[in-house]
C-alpha cells in the first residue's frame, strides 16, 4: 500500500516562474523516503501555470 504526498509551487502571475526551486523540494523529498511520480503544471487565463503540483509516493511504513 502506498501513501501519497502532494507539494503545490506557486508561480509568479507575470512570469509563470516558480516561487520556489523544485529541484531542491524534489531533493528534499527523495531523502526523506518520497518517489516522484508526477509534476502536474495546470494553466490559467493567461496559459500560463498558476501553480506546479508535485505528487509523490512511498509505501506505508507498515507494508516496508
């Protein structure tokens, strides 16, 4: 069984730039145990992305 975990970034309105460098919550999360499975980048009015929606996994500590 496994347990997910969702981290949103926000972005800049004007850019569509990250706030926040992904790569270090992406680093960040993989030492603590996490999987990145998917990087979901919806977009606005502006087609731009408004936030990014990182999703990561891990199986439950009961099922390790």
């Amino acid at each position: 069984m496994y347990e997910y975990k969702f981290v949103r970034i926000r972005t800049s309105i004007w850019s569509g730039l990250p706030k926040q460098d992904y790569r270090k919550v992406i680093q960040t999360e993989t030492k603590e145990g996490w999987r990145l499975i998917q990087i979901l980048t919806p977009t606005g009015i502006s087609m731009l992305p408004s936030f990014y929606e990182l999703i990561f996994e891990r199986l439950k500590a009961e099922f390790v």
